[in-house]
C-alpha cells in the first residue's frame, strides 16, 4: 500500500494557464500601470501585506470599483480592532451585481443555474434577476422597510434566496439569514438578537427524498420575534404558496404576504448608495462561548474583499459556471453569491449530495456545465470513502478548478480527487471563516498544488503562524493569526455596544493581533497546512457550530445537570463527537433516555448536532472561573499527555480528570486497534 503524505507535488499548472489566469493578468495590470513588477507570488503577497493602502487601493483601481462619492484616503487607521476603510467613499453590492447585466440581447445571459431534489436545471436570466429584486424591493419599501432595517431569511439554497439578499440590500437595509433545516430555537436565539422587521420563509423544504412541514416553526418563530411587521411566504419544494400563507398561524400584528404577488408589480431598480462602512448582511458565529454572535460585515469591505479573493484565488470570470455547494445559512453561501460581482453564473442546488447516491452533486456539475466546483471537505472524503469514481459517473471535462474548506482535506482525497476526477485540475482548498467573510488561505493559479497543502496565503492577508510568546513559525505547528487589517473583518458584532465582545472574541490572546481558532503551519515554499480547531468550536463534516447553544438544548432536559461536548475532527480523521452528560443523583443514561436527547437536539438545533455518542460521566472539568474544559479534553482524547493537557491547580475540580484519563486510554486503544484492522 502507497503512503500517501503531505507535501508531495501533484499538479503543476501549464504555462497556458498561468498565463491565462486572472491573478497574473493583475501582475502585468501592476507592471504596466503602477510600475511594479514582481518576480513571483511570494514577492507580490509580501507587498500586498506591508504597503496596504498601495495594495487595496490597486484592487480598486484593477475591478473598477466605482464609488458614488470618493474616498478621502484608503487606510484612516490600521489598529485592530478598529481599522477604517476608504473613508468618505459610498456605494452599494447591489449596484456592483447589475453592472453586469448587460443591455439588449446579453441581458438574456444566465445569471443563476439551479436544480433541486425534484427540479430539473432551470436558467434565471440577468433580466429577469433584476426584475425580481426591483419588485421585492418595492414591497419590502411598501412594508416599511428603510436603510438600516433588518430583513430576515428563512430558507433554502434556491433563487428566491439571492433575490430576497439583493432586494434588501438595495435598500441599504441589512440581510440576514438561516437555513429552514435549523430548529426554532437555534434560529430565534440568532434572530431574536438583530430584531428583524421582516422575515421572507419557506414553509417546506425537501432533503434526501422527504419533504419537512415548516409551517408549526414559522409560526413560533414568528411569536418569539415581537420586532416582526411583515411574513412573505415562498413557495417550498414540496407546497404550493398561492394560498399557504394564510395556513400559518401569525401574530395578529404580523401581516402575510405570497411571493408570487410581491414579484407582480413591475418597476425599475432603484438602489440606495450607503456608505463604505455601512452594514450589508449580519452573520452569526457558531455560539462556543453564549449565544451566537452576530456579525456584522459592510458593503465596501465585502465587495472589494470578494473582488480580490473570487477573481485572484478562485480565478473566476465572467465565462464561469460556479458552482459550491453549501446551504443557504453557512458563509459559503455568502461567497458563491460574490460570484455575481464578476458576471460569472452561479449554480445552486438545493438538497441532500448523497441521494439518491453519492454522485448526485457530480451529476449537476455536468447537466449545470460548471466551470469551478467546491464543497466542503467532508464531501470529498465522503465521496472517497463509497468508492466512487466522479469521471465515470457524470462528463466533467468543463471542469477546470476544484474547491474545498470547512475543514483540512486530507492527502489521501488530493490522491483520490487526481485518480478520480481528474488528473490535469486544478485543485485549490481554502480556509477563512464566517467571522470575516474571506479566505486566510487559498488557491493560486501561478503555483503548484502539494497534497494535504493550500497554496499560499491570501493577497493581502498578512497570515502568520504564532506560538503562546507570539513568535512567528514556520515549518512549526502554531495558531493562526492575521497581524494586519483587512477591509472584510467585522464592523462590529450587533449588540455589542461597548466592542468588548468584539475585542474578547479575537484580540484578546494576542492584543493588536487577530487570533483565529485554528492550527496552521506555514510551508517552507510558503503552501500552508490546517489542522483543525484550536477551541472548542464544532466543525462537524464542515459545518461550524457552537457548544453553547447545544448545551442549552441538553441542559434543558430535567435529568441532565450538566453536559460536555468535544469535536474530534482533525486532518484525515472522520468527525467523532462525544456527548458527555451528568445526571441527576440516582439517573441511569438509559438507550430510552439517549433517544430523548438526540430528539430533542435533533428538533431544537439539527441532525448535524446529534452527537455520535452519549456518555454519563461523574462531573464536567471546569477551571477557577467555571468555564467548561473542552479544549484540554479535546486534546486528551486526541493523544496529548494527560500531564500536559491541565494544570489541576487551576481547576475548580480537578477529581473530575481520572474519568476522562481511563475513556481516554480507551478510547484510544479502540481507535488504534481499528486502524490497524483497516
């Protein structure tokens, strides 16, 4: 058997298509207009983090970026938390969409592609895009929807979707949205938070062949959202929403309205310039630390910061099917949707990527003609793991480029995807985050492609990997900082009136300097590794989510006392979640009461929080100040020394260790032995 390792070459891109590339066409751009010429992507990434107005101010300059009124200066202050961007600038992402919808006969080009479980490939042309979002938000303004309003969704990865985000910020009222597949609870814990005026639903949605009823959540929803005026109701998959508003029971101040009659009115599109720094959409962190945090993100900063990474490290035009499958409420959605500011198409489909089998998903690349396809990584291993060939299960020689985040993908899957897929693609995995709406790591054209690697850190993303004194690594593995600003971090976090959530959630290990979460190293020929989370997030199959508000859910339960759960997930391991629990004195965690829980988390929350499984333990580690122990636990169960994962002189309780130490040995041993059987 082939030992398949990190680091080993796999693609090395034809001159052709260096030459072809977007990102080089910006070198020359550079050369010719601004006078600099750089010898390779190491010396343009290095100017691009120490000469920062120079750099963002050349984005500007290359994308055409046109502000209605100008920026006094590029860069007003560098401090982070706090850097200000293009100041005095204004404009609007809605009017960077349209510039290219074209007039006359190229306004008939398609905009979006889109398939469903039950719904062959349909077009929505650029014309018919813009019509819709003029329509929408002439009734959004007739609900009494201004700039600065907050607009609320609850559906799925489906045209109505993009729609309902462009309409809105159209406006310069701010979007906000989840996917119909999370509960009541984890959907109003984030909603009830930004107070939205109006909430645009299905009330359906289908998933692996069945059809979900979400008519009794719209109408809970809707009575935990007290700030609701208006429902507009979209037609689910399964249901037909001529007359389905009226079957939901609403507040009797909330008023309903179909789709179909907030589209007929016909207008031209008129959008409202706001300010660079004015707030574009609000998303939400996985809640680790207390209730998901609201993150707000503005109109310029994710313009020029989408501009810049789709173009540059996605290699994305105005001739490109994009394609990254994602649901509607993870931020990939977000960043399929920058597709649009460079006139490519973008493809969505709606449903489950394993039914009816594991080639669904390959088969929509072919019939939807995508050019650039991404998933999360879990996908690929999956996809591996059934034994699937995708070459042979669909016609993917449009396809030209391959993406991947969520979490590391493993050299084994770069192996897979080169056998499998194709052996002349370019493959080029990213990382970022939801928390500033980009990539710290990425693709690049220009380079070569090592397994388990990214290519290179992000133009403009002065990406570092730091140990516990903050030293710079390299070659070593250490957490993954950014010690300068980007226009793409977070305005603020909604709520947060004083910034001391904002500073405590990122600056707050390395003060000026922005802490991710994750383990990185940084390559000798400057590629970079991920290993996974360094805090207690879940990153289940590549979906980010929080520990609190999955305890909130178990917690609730009148046996549970106390609960702990840990993420396992780590470079070429499967997701392993553990669900620890203590039970009230003389509770037995019996299969009837596990069922209950996973129910329950199943109801509340969504399938991907169900844990693998649910252990009753004697007590949960905390520190001196009460915090639950999740990182060192993680790090016990993933091999660390039990010596070095604690220090039981800080603990609150420190007894509670010998239990985890004896599963650890366990749990372990079983996972070894398991490997050595495969």
């Amino acid at each position: 058997m082939t030992t398949l390792e990190e680091g080993q070459l796999r693609w090395t891109p034809s001159q052709a298509f260096r030459d072809g590339s977007r990102i080089a066409h910006f070198m020359r751009w550079l050369e010719s207009e601004r006078g600099l010429a750089f010898a390779d992507y190491g010396a343009l990434w290095q100017w691009s983090v120490t000469d920062l107005e120079a750099f963002w101010d050349a984005i500007r300059a290359y994308f055409d970026l046109r502000f209605d009124t100008p920026a006094e200066r590029v860069l007003g202050s560098a401090q982070m938390p706090g850097a200000r961007w293009f100041e005095g600038a204004s404009l609007n992402y809605v009017q960077q969409v349209f510039r290219h919808a074209g007039s006359g006969a190229a306004r008939e080009r398609t905009a979006i592609r889109y398939a469903g479980e039950s719904i062959a490939v349909t077009d929505l042309s650029w014309d018919v895009l813009e019509q819709q979002v003029a329509s929408l938000a002439h009734a959004l303004r007739g609900m009494g929807v201004a700039r600065g309003d907050r607009v609320a969704g609850y559906l799925p990865n489906i045209p109505a979707t993009v729609v309902a985000f462009l309409a809105t910020a159209s406006l310069g009222a701010i979007w906000s949205g989840c996917a119909p597949d999370m509960g009541q609870v984890a959907v109003s814990d984030r909603f009830r938070q930004i107070e939205p005026k109006v909430l645009i639903a299905v009330d359906g949605y289908r998933y692996g062949g069945k059809a979900y009823d979400r008519a009794p959540v719209l109408a809970d929803l809707a009575a935990a959202l007290p700030s609701l005026t208006d429902l507009v109701l979209v037609p689910g998959e399964h249901t037909d929403a001529h007359a389905a508003p009226n079957a939901i029971a609403l507040p009797a101040n909330v008023r309903r309205h179909a789709w179909q009659a907030v589209l007929a009115h016909r207008v031209p599109l008129a959008i409202e310039s706001v300010p660079f720094d004015h707030p574009l959409w609000i998303v939400y962190s996985s809640g680790t630390t207390g209730m998901p945090k609201p993150i707000v993100h503005g109109h310029g900063g994710i313009v020029i910061e989408q501009l810049k990474l789709m173009a540059f490290h996605n290699n994305l035009g105005p001739d490109d099917v994009f394609h990254w499958y994602s649901s509607s409420g993870w931020i990939m959605w977000n960043a399929q949707i920058a597709g649009l500011l460079l006139g490519s198409t973008i493809a969505l489909y709606d449903g489950n990527p394993a039914w009816p089998d594991a080639g669904v998903l390959w088969r929509f690349v072919d019939a939807a003609r995508v050019t650039a396809f991404g998933a999360g990584a879990a996908f690929f291993t999956a996809g591996m793991k059934a034994g699937i060939e995708p070459a042979r299960v669909a016609d993917l020689s449009r396809l030209r480029a391959l993406g991947s985040t969520g979490s590391p993908l493993p050299a084994e899957a770069y192996d897979w995807i080169y056998r499998h897929v194709s052996a002349d693609i370019w493959l080029a995995p990213m990382s970022g985050g939801t928390d500033f709406a980009g990539s710290f790591v990425a693709g690049c054209p220009i380079l070569p492609v090592y397994s388990g690697e990214m290519q290179c850190r992000c133009l403009g993303a002065k990406v570092e990997a730091f140990d516990e004194a903050g030293n710079a690594l390299v070659g070593e593995v250490g957490e993954l900082v950014c010690t300068a600003p980007m226009p793409s971090m977070p305005l603020f976090l909604w709520g947060d009136t004083n910034g001391q959530r904002y500073r405590d959630s990122y600056f707050d290990t390395y003060p000026g300097v922005w802490r991710h979460g994750d383990w990185i190293k940084i390559t000798a020929h400057g590629g970079a590794i991920i290993y996974g989370r360094s805090d207690a997030t879940i990153n289940r199959h590549g979906i980010r989510m929080g520990t609190s508000e999955l305890y909130r859910v178990v917690e609730d339960l009148p046996e549970v006392l106390d609960s702990m759960v840990v993420d396992l997930e780590y470079l070429g391991r499967d997701s392993y979640m553990p669900l620890f629990v203590v039970l009230r004195e003389g509770m037995v965690l019996d299969d009837a009461l596990r069922d209950t829980m996973r129910a329950r988390i199943r109801s509340a929350l969504s399938s991907r929080h169900v844990p693998n499984e649910i252990l009753q333990v004697p007590g949960v580690p905390r520190t001196l100040s009460g915090k639950k122990m999740e990182v060192p636990i993680k790090k016990l169960l993933l091999g660390h020394a039990p010596d070095k994962i604690a220090n039981r002189d800080a603990m609150a309780n420190p007894e509670t260790l010998d239990w985890y130490f004896a599963y650890a040995e366990r749990f372990i041993a079983a996972r070894a032995s398991e490997s050595a059987a495969a």
